[in-house]
C-alpha cells in the first residue's frame, strides 16, 4: 500500500479531534461528476468575506512524547505512530491544491521530541511551501505549548493564522 496514504489516514484522523476547524464527515468520492468529498483530511473554514475555503486538515506527527489521559495521540494510546517529513506533507499539500480539493492547510501536530524540535520541522514545511512552491494559499497553524519565541515568531511569518490549543501537557 502506498505509505504516503497510509500516513495521510492515520495523521488525519488524529487532527479530527482539533475542534478549531470543522470537516464535513463526508467519504462520497468522485465519480465521474464534479468535485468530491473525500474525508481523509479534508474541513472547512470560512473566510472573513464568509466564503467557504477547503483545507487539508492533518498532524505533522501522532508521535507523542507526552501522556495526556485525555488525548488521543498520548504516548500510553493504542495505535500506529506515523509522522511525515516536511517534503513529504508540502508535496502532499502542493498536490492537493493543484487538484483543486483544498485552498489551504490546517496543520496540528502532537509533540514529538520536544515542542521546539516538531515546531523546527513544521516550520521547515511551511518554508518549503511558501519559498520552494510558491504556494499562497491559506495556512493556519496550531503553536505547541512550550515552544520558543523565536519559532513561535518564525512561524508566524509564513503562516496566516497561528492558534494553541489551551491545554498544557506536562509530564504529569
């Protein structure tokens, strides 16, 4: 099986549970007629005009170093543990804004390593879409608890939209 896929199903189905972007639920595909409506990854959010826009909405990692009872993606969780490398979700984010399924990207992630080394990676993806692809699209990104400034700040400038989640693991 094609291991991207694999990836994309596991890391968005983990990112369903981030209520900051709303998916449609829907698995109808395209069957000859326009458009589609594959779920895997794919929500909706409005914009400030109150257009719909469709992002690719996905974890960069389910690999998590901490072990919220409450999560998901806690360490202690069943569960494959997948993660991509930031080339592999901007040419997965390329492709899909070239088939016309999204606008933008709505990226989470649990915390691998540590915050700043999975933001470091998150960042990198960002700077290859934006400076590598050119691409211009929406790009909404969830800040990890615990990050630094600076990455929180370097973030900011390739993103449209930064968010944290209020929660705040620790190692209790």
């Amino acid at each position: 099986m094609n291991l991207m896929l694999d990836k994309l199903k596991i890391l968005a189905d983990s990112a369903k549970y981030d209520v900051s972007c709303s998916s449609s639920g829907v698995g109808r595909r395209n069957n000859g007629t326009i458009g589609s409506g594959a779920s895997e990854g794919i929500c909706h959010t409005w914009t400030a005009d109150g257009r719909c826009i469709s992002l690719l909405k996905v974890l960069f990692t389910n690999k998590c170093v901490y072990d919220c009872e409450y999560c998901v993606n806690r360490r202690s969780a069943d569960g494959q543990r997948v993660s991509f490398e930031p080339e592999e979700l901007a040419q997965l984010t390329i492709e899909f804004y070239r088939r016309n399924y999204i606008e933008g990207l709505f990226l989470s992630s649990a915390v691998e390593v540590s915050p700043d080394y999975t933001a470091e990676r998150i960042l990198s993806c960002l700077r290859l879409l934006r400076e590598k692809y050119g691409f211009a699209g929406y790009i909404h990104a969830k800040i990890i608890p615990g990050v630094s400034e600076e990455l929180v700040h370097a973030i900011g400038l390739v993103a449209d939209r930064l968010s944290v989640n209020i929660e705040m693991p620790t190692s209790k």
